[in-house]
C-alpha cells in the first residue's frame, strides 16, 4: 500500500497555517480589558485578608461568580502559590481549602509581603499580570477552526448522500458506542461520515501549533492504540469503516510526529489516511470513503498537488 505522506519532501508545504494567538504588545491591552474588574478585586482581597490561607479560602467561596473564581485562581497561583493546580483548586465541593492549605500552604507566600508588593504596583504591572493569567485564553482555537473549516469543505464538495457528524468547534466527542451500540469502552472521535445509516468513516482532528518530546509520544502510541481497537472490532463483527487522522499544524512536521504521521498512513489495508486540510481534497475522495479502488487518474492526481505544493513553498 502506497503512503501518500512518506513521499512529501518538504512537509510545511501542507501545512493550514491558522494564527488564532494575540502577539505582543496587543496582548497587553485586550487581556486587561478582560481582566481588569477581576484583578482589581483580586487586589482588594489581598488588601482586607488576614492571611494567604484566607485569601485562597475567600477566593474559593461558592459566592463569587464560577468564571471570576477561576480568573483568581489563576492569579492566586501565579501571585501566591504556583504549585496549587488550578483544575484541582476550582473544585470546590470536592477538594476543602483546608486540604490544600495543610499541603501546600508552607509555599504560600506570606500576605504581608503580597500586600506590599500589590501596593506598590504600576499600572503597566497590571496589564502584564492580565496577560499571565490569559496566556492560554487562545487555546484549542486553532483546532476549532481546523475542524469547522473542514465540515464547510466537506459539506460543500460531497454529494448529498454523505453526511458528517460531530461538533464543528468546540463540543462534546463522538463516543463510537453511540454509533455502534455493540461497542465495549471509550472511543472518542470527532466526526462521523456516512452514507444515509451506514458508516463510512470516523475521523479526529488536531491541530499542533507546536509539538515534540513526550506530548509527541503520547500522540503517537495513541494514535496506533485508536488503529487497532477499530481493527479488531471490524475483525470481531464484520463491520467496516475507515479512519481518518486530520492532522494539521507546523507541529506535526517535527521529526518524531512527522515520521508516526507517515507510518500510520495508509495502514490498515489502506483504511487508514492522514490528511491536513489542504490535502483533503485528494486524501478524502468519494472513492475511498467508499472503498472502491482508486484509478490511475487519481493516484497521479495526488502527486501532482503534492508537487505543486512542494514547489509552492519554495
């Protein structure tokens, strides 16, 4: 089975470049504009407490609003404690302040030295601690994209017959047990394509603005790991699909996840294709979502775009 990918020279070359980030300065100004009103009462806690362990518990109060709560969170660990983890500190009705506080609190850092410090802040201190705690507001956006913009390309390319499910941004995975009710376990999937009842396809998207070192690793073992659950389960009852991999971003050429990219592709008896968004016109045809054999046509159909846009790059 051929593998399209592995014959790529310059993989940027079919890289969506999508830029969802803030550059700097501007970040500055808009996280500000965000988080002025909660890093002004922020400032007024530190002010009126008597003790960093009560300005963690007045933070945690089930009073102040969910999305306030977690913005001084943020700045609690950043001002205060960074070894408290903000997704065990906002569950409130699980994890006591008491309980964090005998942990942790011997790295708290004493109120009376917070209070000065907040003090004698400038204004443009301010902005920069906005900026800390919206670091990572942008997340997941690109991701979003990348999935929206292949739902608009699907639906507009595909004949009627073929549909495709799932959430276009952000939203809830696909459980393939939700698909197939004789499924056993977890198999999250971004989108589902069929035709009327029947499955053609399960697919899932990521976009890696960056990636490498173990996160890498992690993508590759899980990726094989999705490969073979579908692979024994079509074994075990006779069903059929593909699986298709969108993975897009400057992260995934890095050596390690370009390399898994390439040997995953095509596995599977050829069920298996990984596409970024630019080569989803080649990659996700009509012909192989259906199974048919590919012509000649096609194939040399695929080399010339990849060609193309090797020599676009240059």
């Amino acid at each position: 089975m051929t593998k399209y990918l592995s014959t790529i020279e310059i993989p940027s070359s079919i890289v969506t470049p999508i830029d969802s980030a803030v550059r700097f300065p501007e970040i500055l100004e808009q996280s500000y504009a965000r988080y002025e009103a909660d890093i002004a009462f922020f400032h007024e806690l530190i002010r009126t407490s008597t003790s960093s362990a009560e300005l963690l518990d007045r933070i945690r109060s089930p009073k102040v609003h969910k999305d306030t709560r977690m913005s001084l969170l943020k700045m609690f660990r950043r001002c205060v404690a960074p070894v408290i983890d903000t997704e065990m500190s906002k569950k409130i009705t699980k994890v006591t302040t008491k309980e964090l506080v005998n942990s942790y609190g011997a790295t708290f850092k004493p109120i009376e030295k917070l209070q000065e410090q907040f003090s004698n802040l400038r204004p443009g201190d301010f902005e920069t601690l906005a900026a800390l705690v919206g670091e990572y507001d942008t997340r997941g956006q690109s991701g979003y994209a990348l999935t929206e913009q292949f739902f608009d390309w699907f639906e507009a390319e595909m004949p009627d017959e073929l549909s495709i499910t799932g959430p276009r941004r952000a939203g809830r995975d696909v459980e393939l047990s939700s698909v197939f009710a004789d499924f056993v376990g977890g198999y999250p999937c971004d989108f589902v394509i069929r035709a009327g009842d029947d499955v053609l396809a399960v697919g899932f998207a990521r976009y890696d603005a960056t990636r490498g070192g173990a996160q890498s690793d992690d993508r590759t073992g899980g990726n094989w790991a999705k490969v073979e659950k579908a692979r024994q389960y079509c074994q075990n009852t006779g069903r059929s699909f593909r699986i298709i991999f969108l993975s897009d971003g400057p992260g995934l050429t890095h050596n390690d996840t370009w390399r898994e990219a390439c040997d995953i592709d095509g596995e599977w008896d050829g069920r298996v294709r990984v596409t970024t968004l630019k080569l989803a016109p080649t990659r996700v045809t009509l012909r192989w979502l259906y199974g048919w054999p590919e012509t000649s046509a096609e194939k040399s159909e695929v080399g010339e775009v990849i060609d193309l846009l090797a020599k676009a790059s240059e």
